[in-house]
C-alpha cells in the first residue's frame, strides 16, 4: 500500500457503510474496514477513535459550522430563525449525500449502540446551539428552549430529506417545519 491515499477519510467511510450493511455492525472489524478502503488500521485510527465513530466522524465539524453561523446570523433574526438557518444551510446536506444518509440512517435504526451515540451527538449539539444563542443575547431557559425546539427541527426536516424522493433542499424542508411548529404553537389549547 502506498503511504499517500487520496481521501482516506472517506474511503473509510464509504467501506464502513457497505460492511455494516453486509455483514452488520457488530460483526465488522475494524481490521475489514481498513481492508476494503485499501488501507491499514493505522490509517484508520489516524482518522476515527473506534467503528462507531466512522459514522460521525463529521459531527464535530458540523457543530462548529453551525455555532458560527448561529453567532454570525443577523441579529434581527429571532432566535429560533437563526438557528433553523444556521441548521438549514449546513453544507454536508446536499443531493450527493443524500444516499449515504439513507444508507446510514437504516444502520443507526437497526442497532441500540449506535442509537445512543446519536442521541449524545444530537444532545451536545443541542447544548453548543444553546451556548451560541446565549452569546446572542438569549435567556438561559429562551436559549434552551430554541436549541430543543431547533433540533426538533432539524429532525423532522432530515426525515424528510432522506425519505422522500425528490424533495426540496434541505434549508427549504428546515424552514417547512419550523412554520410547522409555529402552526402548532398558535393554535389554541383546546385542540
């Protein structure tokens, strides 16, 4: 194997994603992932901690493209609408992902662990946009309450993305289902 490999990260990916789905998480070693990239494990951990993090590997960075852009978002914005732009413009959410997503998503249903290690993922997501609307100007609480209610958001307008063909960008299905939630929000309590 040659010591320069062009985009080794998502080669690894990529080799990951297919042997989950063939052979099923538990079953795969890291040792085959770096096998069917055409690389050593080394590579690999020169890229991920462990296999389950080769599914999210990208978090961190999204998080830090989203709290800039959530600071950097005109203040006339509310709170809630710098963050569903914030989320919505997110450049990993583009039609040539969109299958690895899928992909990626049906791994995460079918298996506990890596459930969880979404749900941290989203959790501190969640934390760092309530960090950043504080740097705002917002409440303690106003701030997470907005970050919840974004990551709400961001859920149903992500479920939307990856099942239905032919949908919208993904900041047009962000800003859907935020004036989804509004429509909930204003409608009286007796329904």
């Amino acid at each position: 194997m040659s010591r320069w490999n062009p985009n080794a990260r998502g080669r690894l990916e990529q080799a990951a994603l297919e042997l989950y789905s063939e052979r099923g998480f538990e079953q795969t070693t890291v040792s085959d992932i770096a096998a069917r990239a055409g690389l050593t494990e080394r590579t690999f951990f020169r890229h991920f901690t462990d296999k389950r993090e080769v599914l999210f590997g990208g978090a961190g960075a999204l998080q830090e493209s989203v709290m800039k852009r959530v600071s950097e978002a005109p203040l006339s914005l509310t709170a809630i609408e710098a963050v569903t732009l914030a989320l919505g413009s997110a450049d990993v959410f583009v039609p040539e992902r969109r299958e690895y997503a899928r992909q990626r998503q049906r791994l995460l249903a079918a298996n506990p662990e890596l459930q969880e290690r979404e749900l941290m993922k989203l959790a501190s997501m969640s934390a760092a946009l309530a960090g950043a609307l504080r740097g705002r100007g917002s409440p303690d609480t106003t701030a997470s309450l907005t970050a919840d209610a974004g990551m709400a958001i961001f859920m149903a307008a992500f479920g939307r993305w990856i099942d239905e063909p032919g949908s919208p960008e993904f900041g047009q299905l962000m800003r859907q289902a935020l004036g989804e939630l509004r429509a909930v929000l204003a409608r009286p309590a007796s329904e």
